[in-house]
C-alpha cells in the first residue's frame, strides 16, 4: 500500500507545477489577446477535474482528492483570466471598428 500513496503523490506532485506553468502564462500574458485554443484548455481542463474530484471523493481516495482539489483551483483561476483575457480583446477589437 506505501508503494501506491508514493507513486499517487509523486505523480500528483509533478502534474501540479504542469498546469501550474500554463496558469502562469495565462496571467503574466492577461494583457495580450487569448487564443480560443487556451480558453477552451481551462475549460476543458476545468470540467474535468471537477469530475475527477467527485470521483474521488465518492472513492474516498485521499491522494487524488488533494489533487484534483488542487487542479480545480488552478484551472479556476486560469479559466478566469482567460476569460478576462477574452474580455480585453474583444473590447480592443470593439475599439477598432469605429
């Protein structure tokens, strides 16, 4: 059972810092314009590690809990500077016709 919780939190401890690393960019690039490819990643994204985390709960598997609590806050958080991202670039775009 060690052998099962180390490689679930390893894991788990790696994925972290990888999606990490995409809501970074997200919010260090909010001022430029979104691609629909990023937005639809946290959306994606965001679905369906809420899945995961109901899943996990209903298992009552601790590790992947943590994690998908974790990576739904993440993708939370990305999804919404996405948007927000969105959300300026569809005002510069508003700006331009004029």
């Amino acid at each position: 059972m060690i052998w099962q919780e180390i490689i679930g939190w390893g894991s788990g401890l790696i994925l972290l810092p990888t999606f990490g690393v995409q809501t970074y960019r997200q919010w260090h690039e909010r001022h430029k314009h979104v691609g629909a490819t990023s937005l639809w990643f946290f959306v994606l994204a965001f679905v369906g590690t809420l899945g995961q985390l109901v899943y996990s709960t209903m298992v009552h598997n601790l590790v992947y809990i943590a994690l998908n609590g974790c990576l739904v806050v993440n993708n939370a958080i990305g999804l919404g500077i996405a948007i927000h991202r969105a959300r300026i670039a569809r005002r510069a775009d508003d700006g331009n016709d004029d």
